[in-house]
C-alpha cells in the first residue's frame, strides 16, 4: 500500500512540475523591444548662405532671404570590399 501510495504522489508532483513549466503568462523578452529614434531638430539655412543656420524661420542675416528648413544628409553606402 505505502508503494502505491508513493507512486501516486510521485506522479502528482511530475504532473504539477510540468503544468507550472508550461504556464500560460508568457515571460516578456527584453531583446525585442523597439528602439525609437531620437527626433531630429528641424534647422534652417539659407539657399545662397549654407553656412548660416538657424533653429527657427527668419530671414538671412547677409542677404535677407527667407530661410528654408534643412534637409538631412542621407550617407552613401560604401561599396563593398571583397
């Protein structure tokens, strides 16, 4: 009888050792979180004067053109090395 006891106790605790490895609340994975990028700040220049920049609209101080927003330089990807 303590045999059949035994094993019945062993087979209850594996059960249970098994239903709580397979849980249902799934552990977040830190490693796929998204990655923001930083927000540009806008800047403005002058068309005949690159040289002069601004952080707000406004007119050139040299030539008193109305300053446009900069465009962000793409980089040209380097041709590969073999």
């Amino acid at each position: 009888m303590k045999k059949v006891m035994l094993m019945a106790v062993a087979i209850l605790f594996s059960a249970a050792t098994v239903f709580a490895a397979h849980s249902t609340n799934p552990v977040s994975d830190t490693t796929k979180t998204k990655k923001v990028k930083p927000v540009a700040k806008i800047q403005y220049t002058c068309t005949m004067h690159p040289e002069v920049i601004s952080d707000k609209p406004g007119k050139c101080p040299k030539c008193g053109m109305t300053l446009v927003e900069k465009k962000p330089v793409k980089k040209k990807a380097e041709p590969m090395k073999m």
